[in-house]
C-alpha cells in the first residue's frame, strides 16, 4: 500500500511540471509556488545529474532536465526576477554555470564563446617551436620510436639553462583515452618551465602516442598551461591540438576546435587546474619515476586553481564530504562516525575553494573512483579495499541524496539551506 502511495504521489510530481510547461500561464504557476517549482526542477536535476554520473547512458535525459529548467527561467524571464534570484540565488546561478557547454559555440563550458576564449589565450597554450619541428614529431608520433623522441628532448636539455630543462616521462593513463581515439591510453607528458616574472606559464604538453602497431596514428596532443599568481593561486588555461598525418609523411598542428573536431568541457575534470599524474601501475619505466614524483610536485606548488576569470568555480557550490557530522549520523547511522570510513571522509579539507578547488558536479566518475579505490586518497592515509569501496560510496550518496527529509550536499546547497559556502574566490 505504501509502495503504491508512493508511486502515485511520484507520478503526480512527475505529471505537474509537464502540465505547467503546455499551459499559457505556465509562468504565473511558477511563479505563483515558486519554491514548489524549484524543489521539484532541483530533484529531478540531481537525480538526472547522478544517474549520468554513474552511466553516459543517461546523459540525453539529463541535459533534457538541465536544458527545461534553462528554458522556464528564460521564458519566466526569473533571472530577471530579483525577488526570485534573492531567495534561488544558488540554483539560478548553479544552472547558469553548468549549461553554458550546453551551447554549441561554448563547448569548453567557459563564460565567454569558444573563439573569445582560444583568441585571447593563445599565446599561454601554444605548443613551443622545438616541439614543433618536424623531426620530433615525426618520432612522437610512434610508440616504436619513443625512445628516440626522448634523446631528441634530451638533447634540447643539453642546450637549455638549468631552470629550463623539460622535464617528461611517458605512461600509460589509467582514466582515458584521446578525443580521437578512446582506446589510446598511451601518453608521452613534457612539463615546459615557464617564467613566473615574465609571466610565461609552464606548459603541460601531453602527446597522445599510438599503439605499437597502430595504422591509424593517434592525432591529439593537449596543452594546459599553469600561470602562478601572487596570491597563491594559478590560472589554468586549456587547448587540445590534432596532428593530420599526411601522405608524403608531413605532419601539421592545429588546434582542435579550429579544424571543426569539436571540443571538451576540460574544467569538468581538470577540477583542480592541472591533474596530477597517477599512471597504470608498472607503465612508467624505472628511470622516469622520478619525473613522475618531479611533475606532481610541480603541479602541488602552484596553489589553488583558478581558470583565467572563464569560470567562476564557486557558483559550482560545495563538493564531495562537505557535510556536517550531525547530518551524517542522520543518514548513516550514529555508530557510522567511529568508523575508518567516516574518519576518511575529509576530502574537503583539501579539496575545497581555497586550496585544491571542490569537487562537485559536473565530475568524472572515473577519476574520483580511481584515486579513491586506487589508494591515493585521502592523501595519506592507510584504508583496506572494502573500506575505500564503501567510502567512495558513502561519499558520493552524501554528495547527491535527494531526500527531502534529509537532502545530500548539492541538494542542501541548491535550496538555499548553506548559505555560508562556499567561500567567494
Ligand atoms: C574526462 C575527463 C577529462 C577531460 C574532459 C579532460 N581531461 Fe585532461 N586529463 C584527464 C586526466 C584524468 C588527466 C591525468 C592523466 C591521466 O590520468 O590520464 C589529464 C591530463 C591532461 C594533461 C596532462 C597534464 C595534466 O593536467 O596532468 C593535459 C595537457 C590535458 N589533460 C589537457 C586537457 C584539455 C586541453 C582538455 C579539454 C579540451 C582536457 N584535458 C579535458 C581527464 C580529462
Ligand atoms: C590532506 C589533503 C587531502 C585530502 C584529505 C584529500 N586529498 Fe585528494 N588530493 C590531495 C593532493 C595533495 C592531491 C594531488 C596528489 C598528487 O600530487 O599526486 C590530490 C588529488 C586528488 C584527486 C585528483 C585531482 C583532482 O582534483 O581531481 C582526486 C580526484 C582526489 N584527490 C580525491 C579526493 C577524495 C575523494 C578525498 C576524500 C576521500 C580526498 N581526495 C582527500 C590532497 C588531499
């Protein structure tokens, strides 16, 4: 009987919106239950939001719920509302952040057009000439020819200063493939030391290798560049590029979006700016671990990530274990704090607006299962398997609960309920 109160009053949910959305005074309907309507958009969003977090499959009905909402408050003209912004001040803007890729000139998901963007940034991500020179590229272009790749680099060290020297390794990538081909995992990563007075970033040109054997050359090699600012932040700015291979065995470079292949939403991943490199075990070879601890402790010293003013991460709200022990004895049970899970569930201590940049949604179910399950987070700390699987998903339930009587993190956030976070940048 439950069951089927339940279902029915599910349905009557389901049906209202739809309603609203055929009839002409739609808009007075909203804005006549205004919290009513944005309760029920906030339900459906998040769990549309975590069902894509768990499966691209459900993707199209997510961006369908984001891309309604996006159109009520347009139509409604509620942005425009001040008395509703005041009181939907964090939904209104959540939405407006998260469905800017939603727009086919702004696929980086960034607040200004894709060309604005790649205009004004080109000169921090151009990949440099000596990278360009058609000897090297015709060596990184093969994982047969690797090595040679590398003495060619090694020979560019031998020219440059001491505070210039390109540091690389290559590695395999645990968590994905190219934009061109998703079954290339192989990477050869080359951090380029900038200059902070000169305000020349470093550069993380990262080439995507075939596979040995591959007839079909992997084409994407991707830039992030990190610029440190004096306030212990960096700016990290974003360009893929495509190789096109041609016939009499030249190779060019141009960026990606330019040649009409499209572009990816990078700051949804790349939440803390650059990533730290956390390879498939045994795919770095012994002479270069070093450069993998080298890198990464590179990528710890540049502060708290920033995009250049193109995103304002904040508007993003709070991330994953943001939530207060009260609330999480409430839905896991008083005896769940005593437990190593719950000791664990600390990630915001570092992952948070000030230091790493919170992680929140939109994210990648892959990296942040990886980094947890795999054993690097929480940074330093000593967990078995069982415990890091069910932390991962203690965390991620916390993150999007949709429970009126106890909402998860984003859903608290979302209505107005923690109007203390996040702290502005
Ligand atoms: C689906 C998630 C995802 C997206 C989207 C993404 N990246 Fe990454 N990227 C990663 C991961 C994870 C790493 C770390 C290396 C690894 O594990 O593969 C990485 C590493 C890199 C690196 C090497 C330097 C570093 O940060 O470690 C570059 C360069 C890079 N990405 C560029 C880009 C650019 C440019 C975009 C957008 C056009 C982009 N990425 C979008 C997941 C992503
Ligand atoms: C004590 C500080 C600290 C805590 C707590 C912590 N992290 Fe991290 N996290 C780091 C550092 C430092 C890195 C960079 C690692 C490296 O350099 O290899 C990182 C990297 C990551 C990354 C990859 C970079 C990114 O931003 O996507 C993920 C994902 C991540 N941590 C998830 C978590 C999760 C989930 C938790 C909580 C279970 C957590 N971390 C707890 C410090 C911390």
């Amino acid at each position: 009987m439950r069951f089927r109160l339940s279902v029915i009053a599910c349905c009557l949910l389901l049906v209202a919106p739809s309603t609203f959305a055929r009839s002409p005074s739609r808009c007075a309907l909203v804005k006549s239950q205004p919290d009513r309507w944005v309760t029920a958009r906030v339900n459906s969003l998040i769990t549309t939001a975590r069902a894509a977090y768990e499966s691209d499959d459900a993707l199209p009905a997510y961006h369908r719920v984001l891309d309604g909402i996006t159109r009520t408050l347009r139509r409604c003209k509620l942005s425009e509302d001040a008395d509703f912004v005041n009181h939907h001040r964090e939904f209104v803007e959540y939405v407006a952040t998260i469905s800017l890729d939603r727009r086919p000139d702004h696929e980086l998901g960034f607040n200004v057009p894709d060309k604005q963007y790649f205009d004004e940034t080109r000169s921090f991500v151009e990949v440099p000439d000596y990278l360009l020179q058609p000897a090297f590229l015709k060596l990184v272009s093969r994982w047969e020819t690797l090595d040679k790749a590398k003495a060619f680099l090694r020979q560019l060290n031998s020219t440059r200063s001491a505070s210039e020297q390109l540091v690389f390794l290559s590695y395999i990538s645990r968590h994905l493939g190219t934009p061109d081909n998703d079954d290339s995992y192989r990477r050869l990563l080359i951090v380029v030391p900038g200059n902070v007075a000169l305000g020349i970033p470093d550069k993380w040109v990262q080439f995507g290798i075939s596979d040995p054997g591959q007839r079909v050359l992997t084409r994407n090699l991707s830039v992030v560049s990190a610029l440190t600012n004096a306030n212990g932040t960096f700016d990290a700015y974003f360009k893929d590029y495509f190789r096109t291979f041609r016939r009499n065995g030249s190779i060019t470079i141009k960026g990606r979006w330019e040649l009409g292949e499209g572009d990816d939403n990078c700051a949804q991943c790349h939440k803390s700016g650059v990533l730290p490199i956390f390879p498939v075990a045994g795919s770095v070879t012994s002479a270069e671990l070093e450069a993998v601890e080298i890198v990464n402790a590179r990528f710890r010293s540049y502060g708290s990530p920033r995009f250049g003013g193109y995103l304002d991460q904040a508007k993003l709200g709070p991330g994953l274990s943001m939530a207060g022990g009260e609330d999480r004895n409430h839905r896991f049970g008083k005896d769940f704090a005593a437990t190593n899970v719950a000791r664990a569930m600390t990630c915001q201590s570092c992952h948070n607006p000030q230091r790493l940049g919170s992680l929140n949604w939109p994210m990648d179910p892959l990296i942040l299962s990886s980094f947890v399950e795999g054993g690097q987070m929480p940074f330093g700390m000593t967990l078995k398997n069982v415990e890091r699987r069910r932390l991962y998903e203690t965390l991620i339930e916390e993150y999007f609960a949709t429970d009126n009587a106890n909402p998860g993190i984003l859903k608290s956030w979302l209505l107005g309920q923690h109007r203390e976070f996040p702290a502005r940048n």
